[in-house]
C-alpha cells in the first residue's frame, strides 16, 4: 500500500512538473511574438538587410521553443488557420517569379522577375512572416498571453511614441540622433514618418480596445488614456495626412465595435464617444501646435501653401503602377520589382527613384499581378471575418476588448495602405501578423 501511495505521488509531482514546465514554454514563446514585432521596429522598421539575421534568430528561437513544447506535450501542434492560406499563395507566386522562364515572356531576363534579387529577399521575409503567423497561432491560445501581448503593445506604443517626439524635437534629421536619412524624413526609429504613424494606428487600436471595452480598473484608466494622447500626438507630428485618417477610422471603428448588441441604449453611447474622441483631438492638436508650431497639422490636413500637386505625385505612381499591370496582368513583374519597372513608364525627367507605388494594393497588382491581389484580398477579408467573429464569441470581456482593439487596428492600416505602402515596413508587417493572429485564434473560441 505504501508503494502504490509513494508511486502515485510521484506521478502526480511528474505530472506538476511537467505542467509547470509546459507553462513555461507557453510564456516564453508568448515572450518571443512580442518581440519579434518590437525588435524589428527598433532597428529602424528592420528595412535594412542585416535585420534579416536577427529576425531569423528569433524566428528559430520561436520555432525551438514550438517544438520543445510539442515534445513534452508528446504531441507537436501544427496550427492550421485560413489566414496562412493567402500567405502560402504569396510564397508559390514568389517562387514561380524566380523561375528561369523570363524568355517565354519575351524578354532576356533570367526569370520572370524584373529584380531577381529584390524579389528573392521579399520572398525571404514572406517566410519568416509566415512562420511568425503560426507561431503566433499556437501560443497566443492561452487567453492570458493575448492579455500578455495585448498589454505589451499598448507599453510599447506608448513608450515608442514618447522617444518619438522628443526625437523630433531634439534632432529632427536623424533616427536616434545618430543616422541622419537625408533622402526621407525620418520618425522615431523610422526612416519614413509614415509608416511610424501605421505602426501607432495599430498600438492605438488596442489602446482604444481597452479603453472602450469597460474592463480596466479606474486607476488604470488614466495610463491608458495618456498611453492614447501621446501615440496621437505622435501621429499628427508626422504630419501624415494618410495617418491621421487612418488614425480617425481606427478611433471611429474602436467606439463602433465597442457597442453592446442588443442593447437599446446602445446608439445614445456613441455620442460620449465622439465628444470624447473630438475632445482628445483638439487636446492633442494644441500640444502639436504649443510643441512644434503649426506646420504639422498644416501638413497633415493637406493645407500647404503653393501646393501644385496635393497627391504629392501619388496619381502619377498610382496610372504607372497601373501600366506596369497592364503589360503583366497574371504574375505581375516581380516583387519589389516596380523600381525597376517604373523606369520603363515614368514620363518625368528621372531625378528621383520611386521604389514603391504608394499604395499597397495597387503595388502588389504590379509586382504579382492578378493571382497577388487575389491572396492580399483573401487575407483582408479573412482578418474582417475573424475580428467579427472574435468580438462577438469572446469568453469574457477583456477578450472582447482586445479582439475589438485588433480589428479596429487592423482596420487603420487597411485603410492607411490605400495611400501610401506601410506595409513595405517590416515591423509594420508582423505587427498586422500580430493583431490578424489575435483575430484567429479568437473567432476559433481557444483560450486553453
């Protein structure tokens, strides 16, 4: 009898022991996501090369860490969500972009691509991002690590915005004050202002989640708050025209989502929010102005003086990215390839280099053609789909809360990436990988 107490105490003491280190796991890979997205973001948006070698560190580390769970779990989960989909589309189109056919097409090119070498290095960052999305599926089941991750993101953007501003006003030409970017306006860590303001649409997005969602303590409410001023601030100092509206959709989308269905007094809440959201805006506007004078919100309203083109040349990129299309309507000319591309159709006097066709959509219609386009809207949809779905099979409130926040993010840069390419950043990219994955997991209802 004492054996068999002695045996099965030990099992138990196993049993804990391994839970114990199956927990540890989960909390190290939920560590990892949210680094991942953070890291690149600090290293100047990782659009340098050598952010390759870190990401693909981390990447593995993400993937030791996978399999070391499975192992102990004596099973290796393989998560299988509609989202990676669209994304492996992306990868096969790369890869028959690559192919030595360029001849068939009646070029002399190596392969079908225009830019063989940008389009490899794309098609490298579309695997590690798809390999960031399924990791970023399996461990973000557990409802505490997307509280976890969910929480990481509003400090992040907070902190992120704060280093920011006092950047811009310290040294205005140079990240850190050190690497001046004298082809760009720079922001934060960012070489292009723009895309630092995408990447506070999606940190204002849960912010805005937790805020309206009604589940933080009174004390906590004011962190939040002056979490959301400084990353609004932050936004309209970059005098980004296409961040500021898309900062609006995101607010906008945040109070809608937030509404309890099936509530009468449902529609009465909105106006709270408007006048709180109209409130903050001037708030913030007046600290732009008393800061930085008034030629950011100048430039962000689009009320520049002598201003001849107010698209600032984007309906000129805008009908050659549509041209380059034209004459490559199924697989397009390569990714990344429209630099090169532009050249053959750029009517004006070729001074500058335009690496990118200010619009995301209609980029990738130039670079993969038809068959690219299709997956980029798949996936736009999927994320919709999944951040309804999400929000109304929450398990308690403070998941509604985060996955209103997710899609009201991801919401921001579907409509910011209509003028201008931030996701061409590739912090930006797995911060959309980071919300689309909250999204998945919680419309499959998994808080295991």
């Amino acid at each position: 009898m004492r054996d068999r107490t002695k045996k099965s105490i030990h099992k138990a003491q196993a049993g804990h022991s391994a839970h114990r280190h199956g927990d540890r796991l989960k909390w190290a890979g939920a560590i990892l996501i949210l680094a991942i997205p953070v890291l690149a973001a600090v290293g100047y948006g990782a659009v340098d090369v050598w952010a390759f070698i870190p990401l693909s560190v981390l990447s593995a580390a993400v993937v030791a860490v996978w399999v070391i769970d499975g192992y102990r779990r004596r099973e290796l989960r393989v998560p299988a969500v509609w989202l990676q989909i669209p994304f492996l589309g992306l990868i096969l189109i790369g890869l028959v972009q690559l192919l030595p056919l360029g001849g068939l097409t009646g070029g002399t090119a190596a392969s079908l691509s225009l830019d063989p070498y940008a389009t490899r290095l794309f098609l490298i960052r579309l695997v590690l991002l798809f390999v960031f999305l399924s990791a970023a599926v399996h461990f973000l089941r557990d409802a505490r690590a997307r509280r976890f991750v969910g929480l990481g993101v509003v400090v992040f953007g907070a902190v992120i915005a704060f280093v920011g501003i006092l950047q811009r006003l310290a040294s205005p030409d140079a990240i850190y004050g050190m690497r001046p970017t004298p082809q760009a306006i720079p922001f934060g860590p960012f070489v292009n202002q723009h895309h630092f303001a995408a990447m506070m649409e999606m940190t204002l997005g849960l912010t805005f989640g937790f805020l309206f969602g009604g589940t933080l303590k009174r004390e906590h409410k004011g962190l939040f708050i002056i979490a959301a001023v400084l990353m609004a601030i932050a936004v309209v100092m970059t005098g980004s025209r296409g961040g500021l509206l898309s900062s609006l959709a995101v607010a906008a989308a945040a109070v809608i989502l937030s509404r309890r269905e099936g509530s009468p007094a449902a529609p009465r809440r909105i106006w709270p929010g408007i006048a709180a959201a109209a409130g903050v805006l001037a708030l913030v506007s007046a600290a732009v102005v008393f800061l930085q004078g008034a030629d950011p919100l100048i430039r962000a309203f689009g009320l520049q003086a002598n201003q001849t083109d107010p698209t600032s040349g984007r309906l000129h990129f805008w009908s050659v990215a549509w041209k380059i299309f034209a004459d490559n309507p199924v697989i397009g000319a390569g990714y990344e390839a429209f630099a090169v591309a532009f050249t053959r159709y750029d009517t004006w006097n070729g001074i500058f280099r335009v690496e990118q066709a200010h619009n995301d959509y209609l980029q990738m219609l130039a670079d993969g053609g038809v068959l690219a386009f299709a997956c980029v809207i798949v996936f736009v949809y999927l994320v919709i789909k999944n951040g309804m779905a999400a929000r109304t099979s929450a398990s308690n409130p403070l998941m509604r809360s985060i996955a209103v926040g997710a899609l009201a993010g991801s919401f921001g840069i579907i409509v910011h990436s209509l003028f201008d390419f931030p996701l061409r950043t590739p912090s930006n990219a797995y911060f959309v990988l980071l919300l689309a994955a909250i999204l998945a997991v919680g419309a499959r209802g998994e808080d295991s």
